[in-house]
C-alpha cells in the first residue's frame, strides 16, 4: 500500500499494537477484521473477493462514491438558481484515479492535459481544480450533457476573518476527529491554508450522513452554511501528508478495536 494513504500510516500503529496486518487483493482465510480499500469511485460488487464467514469487512457497503449518490447542491439545467455555481466531476478526486488506470495516451488523458490550459476548448476540467463560475447561465452546454460532470450550487463557509473554509472529519470505527481550514482560495486545499483549527466534533447531520451511506472509515469534508452541515466530498480512502505519531492518529487508529468487537 502506498504510504500516501491514511491506511498505511494507520497500519503502522496496529502493528506496534501487535496486529499483523496483511496488504493484499484477497481477504487471508484467518482474518479477524478484513478492509475493502480500492481507490476508485464505483466498485463492481461482483469482483469483490469473499470475507471469510462472519467477519467484518470495513466499508464492505461502500461502493460507490460518485457525488451524485450523495449531493444535495446538485443543479439541472433550467434550476431556478441566481447564485455562483462549481462544476465537479462526478468521480472522486477529479477522477484521477480511473485516468492513471488507462494504460496508453489516450483522447481523454490528452484532454485532460490541453484542459490545464483552456478547460472550455478542452471540454473537460482542468486536472486539480474546479470551475467556479457566477452564474447558471455561464455553465457551457457540454457540462449539462456530460455524464462525468455536475454542476453543484456554490456556497462557501466564510471564517470572521473573511477567508474561505472547509471542514473535515476523519473517522475509523468510533473514532475521529474534526477540523475547518481556512483559505484566502475559494477551493480550499491543506497546502493552500491561512488556518487550520481543530473542533470538538462534526455536528450530529454528518454523522447520519455517514450511517446513510454505510461508511465505517473515511474523511468527509463539509461545510456550515447557515447553520447546516453540507457534504461536499465522501472519501473512503483518504490521503495524508502530517505527523504520521501526532496524537491524533494514535487515536484514530483505535477505532479498529470496534470492528473486533463486531
């Protein structure tokens, strides 16, 4: 597993646990805890392995993660909507995933590099970021016909200090913890923050979100809009670039003591 994930920097603490942890494409027959890990967006329930007999499989459920499963700021064409809008790719991060599992230069990995330059003339987004444009009516036709793209309301979270803010959770079984970064970006990213601020816990909305789409290990990130929590992006395999011994993730990786108790 690559050391970019979460998962491996949590793997590292169950070890020092004494859990033997077991990186592979089948589930080992005398696995007490088995975890489905795929780093894609829609999963084909048909060509997961089988967990041995009545053991628990972390996110075993989640197999799709398309944002138009869970996006409540999803917009057609012709919403009666006068606010600023964001086009998305309807694939978890930008789709990148599923563009580096086509093995030659294709027309869309050519796209994709030409949209960097000019996302319009390219027809497709730009690699790392999202469009936001001011209104409904300046969304290009192609965005509304295309299957892999959506157009969501944008309605960013703004700190007292006037910057952009995203919220997150991270979570594994029972545990977890919140965070808000805060940017002078709209498209708030960790290596673009002003400000990273630790909270108490995600408000009581995300974690029914959470139970509606069976996520037992995951970062969402949302954002409070007028009092309303709003997911903005569901990923069951997070990344992470901090303290892989910050006390955080010696708590984090806790919450495997959940699933053995399942």
């Amino acid at each position: 597993m690559a050391d970019q994930y979460l998962l491996a920097t949590l793997a590292k603490h169950w070890r020092k646990r004494g859990l033997r942890v077991r990186v592979a494409s089948t589930y080992s027959k005398d696995a007490d805890v088995c975890i489905l890990h795929h780093d894609i967006s829609r999963l084909d329930a048909e060509a997961i392995p089988s967990a041995p007999a009545g053991k628990p499989v972390v996110n075993g459920r989640v197999l799709d993660i398309s944002k138009r499963t869970y996006s409540t700021l999803l917009l057609n064409q012709g919403d009666p909507w006068s606010g600023p809008v964001i086009i998305k790719s309807n694939l978890n991060h930008y789709g990148a995933p599923e563009t580096r599992a086509l093995n030659k230069i294709t027309l869309e990995r050519v796209r994709r590099r030409l949209a960097d330059i000019s996302w319009r003339g390219a027809q497709t987004l730009p690699s790392r970021s999202y469009p936001i444009l001011q209104s409904v009516e300046a969304v290009p036709a192609w965005v509304w016909t295309s299957p892999d793209l959506l157009v969501e309301k944008f309605l960013p979270e703004r700190t007292r200090d006037a910057l952009y803010g995203v919220r997150g959770w991270v979570f594994c079984g029972d545990r977890g913890y919140a965070y808000r970064v805060a940017s002078e970006e709209p498209i708030v990213k960790p290596r673009s923050a002003a400000k990273i601020t630790y909270l108490k816990a995600p408000p009581e909305a995300l974690m029914q979100r959470r139970r509606e789409l069976n996520f037992d290990y995951g970062k969402f990130d949302y954002v409070e809009h007028d009092g309303e929590a709003i997911l903005l992006d569901a990923n069951k395999t997070p990344s992470f670039r901090g303290d892989p011994e910050a006390q955080r993730m010696r708590w984090l990786s806790s919450g495997i003591e959940a699933f053995f108790q399942a």
